[in-house]
C-alpha cells in the first residue's frame, strides 16, 4: 500500500462511520419506529458499487429489516473462506442526555461522538473502508472474504443473523471462521504493554418468563394461595441465588494472561476478591466466571384491593458454554411447583479455538502495529451474530482492532450515553483490519 492509499484509508474510514451513524438505525424491535436498517444497508450497497463491487442487499422478514452480502474473491481459491461481519442497528438513544446529539457524528476533542460509535458502525466502517480500497486499486486477500452486514442484533437477531443462516446458508458456502465484534480493543497495563482482547467465547442466552396462576379474591381477606406472594418469592430466591464459579478454558486463559500483566494472584475461586483485585477490569470478567440470572419485569393486578389470579416475571438468564443443563436444573429448583417456566427466548453458548494460526496472526499484526499489544481470549456475557454463524460450524472471534485512550472505561461505552470512538484509534484499526485480511 502507498503512503497516498493508505491516507485515503484512513480518511475514509472516519468519513464513512460519520455517515453511518448519521443513518438513525435505532432497533425498536418489531416496532414499525424501526426503519434505518433498510437505508443503511442501501447506503453500504451504493458505496461499494461505486468501486465496482457487486453486493446483494438481503430482504430478510419485511422490506425495512435489510442486510447485505459481498463475497470477494481472494488469490487463493484454496483454503475456506472467512467471514467478515458487522450488525447495521443500534440501540435507541435519548438526545437530551448527551454531550453531542446522538446521531450528529460530531468530531470533538479527537473523538466521533454518536450512537453506535462503538457498538459497532466503527468496524462496520473499517470494512467497507478495506472493501473499497481493495475495490479501487485491485489489491486482493489471500482467501475469500464474505462481507457481511445485519440488521436486527440489538433485539434478537430473529430478523438478521438468524434468518440468514435458516434462509440463505449459501451466502456462507466454504466458510471455515469469521470475525465481528466485539474484540480487538486495548486496555492498557502500563506505558510499554496493553493487553488487546480477542472475543473467543459468548455466554448463552436464556430469556424466561414466570407466572403464578391462584385463585383471585378480595385483598382484605387472607389468602395463602396468593399468585403474587408466590411469585415474588420464586423471583427473590432466583435473584440472590449464589452460582457456583465455573471456570471455562477461555476465562482460565484470561485470568492466566491478567494475572501476568497485573502482577496478582487470580487462582483463588472466591470471585468477589477476583473482582475486587481487577478494579474496573471486573466488568469484563465477572459475569464470565458463572451463569446469572437477573429479574428484570415483574407483571400483576389491576386494583389495590383485588387479589390478582395471575402474576408474572421475566428473568434474563446467561449460561456459560457447558453449562446450560446446569442452568435448567437451577432455576426449576429455586421455583415452587406452583410456578409454570416458559423459555421466551434462547441461544447457544458458543466457545472457539484460540490455539490457531488465525489467532496468532491477530497476535502478530496487532503487535506490528504496537509493540506493546498483548493479545488474550476472552469471553463475553453477551451475544452476537457470532451464535448464527457457529451453528453453520464456523468459528467465530471477536477483532474488531482499536486501540483506545488508557483513561477511556471502554465498556462504559457500549449502550450507553456519550458513545463516542477516538479518530486516532479507528485509524489504526483499519491499518491492523486491513494486514489481517491480506495475510489471513
């Protein structure tokens, strides 16, 4: 690459996620306020034929949720091919709560502010940056590359990901891994090392909802078949429940790498002082050490003195990969039999290899780009397109390469109010995205 190619790069890569973010993409569910997908995907579509590509825009359940697929064709028909992949919505945001509106891409103080800053139009952005480079100077990858962008991943992936992979399985033909988010991020150690985690593992998804059904009746009398009473102990039991530490080979590789660089002792199984030991790194570890099950919405009545015949709760549950069985058997103990369980919304723990060449070359191009770079798998407690793609037997990581400011709480900013990307920092990350799909 030129010195002139690669200033283009970099340019267009902040251009373009200030266009994207423009793009109000805010993903309401099956609400019909969820309309942006549609236009970005458009917005992608046009971008890329501007350089001679060809994508296909993908109407998944309804016009307005809209993906869109580019294979390019590497200069090794060989080995399989890797999917690249970003999600095109957002969660909404309330403007009056932030710094900068929301959806203005506004650049202060070195930084893009917006929603999906972050969470994830930057890596969007980076690969249609790489994507159209390749397309206007005839530079190629070694291996195909599948560009993928979906709709839908901030509520459920019903109308993205995974009607891709139940619909159209051929779009991912000869794919052997992909990357997506949410990896590749720097948290800085020290001045001379930063530890770059590569997401390996998800948690799983298990989205529940309680109800007691008891006889309905006059709230001055007693009743001890109350569906309230019942329930909110089934809820408070579940909510206190102490899960047991289960360490998997991801977070054990993890805790070994974080207690190198931090110089502590994390083979104690008392999660509490781990957390405490990591200081702000405890988000990141936490909820990856057990299942959780957290109460969320509570649902009865409609009149003071009128005892309800029905109550009911939703419980966010996450499992660890291996451990959904366990999960199962947990929640039906802390419930009476008076409690019906109904699954309102499940998916896969998912966990990858990181003992791979495609592992240690995210290693190694991170580490050309800073010496300092230290790359760690990781597990999230979250989900991501990551789970459809697995289920096609690819192995799925999260890189999307970004180097961030030492004092900047990364986490803080995924959801939440002031979302906001270092230009300086997506810059070096269309440079690390770019040498990774050269030589993967």
């Amino acid at each position: 690459m030129t010195d002139d190619e690669l200033i283009a790069l970099q340019t267009e890569v902040v251009d373009v996620t200030r266009d994207l973010i423009r793009i109000d993409t805010s993903n309401y569910g099956p609400s019909p306020e969820t309309v942006g997908e549609a236009e970005a995907a458009d917005y992608c579509a046009q971008i890329l034929r501007e350089v001679g590509w060809d994508p296909e825009i993908i109407v998944t359940t309804s016009d307005r949720r809209r993906g869109l697929v580019l294979r390019i064709p590497g200069t090794d028909p060989s080995p399989p091919a890797l999917v690249v992949h970003g999600h095109l919505d957002v969660v909404p945001a309330i403007a009056e709560d932030w710094t900068h509106p929301p959806f203005a891409a506004e650049i202060d103080d070195g930084f893009i502010w917006g929603r999906g800053a972050v969470d994830m139009k930057n890596m969007d952005a980076m690969i249609l940056a790489v994507a159209r480079h390749w397309g206007r100077t005839g530079e190629r990858p070694r291996r195909d590359v599948i560009v993928c962008f979906f709709p839908d991943e901030e509520a459920g992936m019903v109308h993205g990901s995974q009607w891709f992979v139940e619909n159209r399985p051929d779009l991912f033909a000869g794919a052997s891994e992909a990357i997506g988010e949410v990896g590749g991020f720097s948290l800085s150690v020290n001045d001379d090392l930063r530890l770059y985690p590569i997401q390996t593992a998800e948690k799983g998804i298990k989205w529940l909802r309680l109800s007691a059904s008891m006889r309905a009746g006059h709230g001055s009398m007693i009743h001890e078949d109350n569906a309230v009473t019942e329930l909110a102990e089934a809820v408070a039991r579940i909510g206190r429940h102490d899960w047991p530490v289960r360490r998997t080979k991801t977070v054990e590789r993890f805790l070994d790498e974080l207690s190198q660089a931090y110089g502590i002792d994390l083979t104690i199984s008392d999660t509490s002082e781990v957390l405490q030991r990591l200081g702000t790194l405890g988000m990141l570890v936490g909820a990856t050490l057990q299942n959780t099950a957290n109460p969320s919405m509570l649902e009865a009545g409609y009149k003071v003195n009128v005892i309800p015949t029905e109550a009911s709760a939703h419980i966010d549950g996450r499992f660890l990969p291996g451990y959904e069985a366990e999960f199962d058997e947990t929640i039906r103990s802390l419930v009476s039999e008076h409690i019906d369980i109904e699954v309102m919304n499940s998916d896969i723990a998912i966990e990858a290899p990181f003992e791979t060449t495609t592992f240690d070359l995210m290693a190694s191009v991170l580490r050309d780009a800073d010496p300092g770079a230290r790359a760690v798998p990781y597990m999230i407690s979250g989900g991501t397109d990551a789970k459809a793609l697995t289920r096609l037997g690819v192995d799925c990581y999260g890189f999307s390469p970004l180097q961030m400011p030492a004092d900047l709480d990364y986490w803080r900013l995924f959801h939440g109010v002031d979302e906001r990307v270092p230009v300086d920092g997506l810059q070096f990350g269309v440079r690390v995205l770019h040498r990774f799909l050269m030589a993967c």
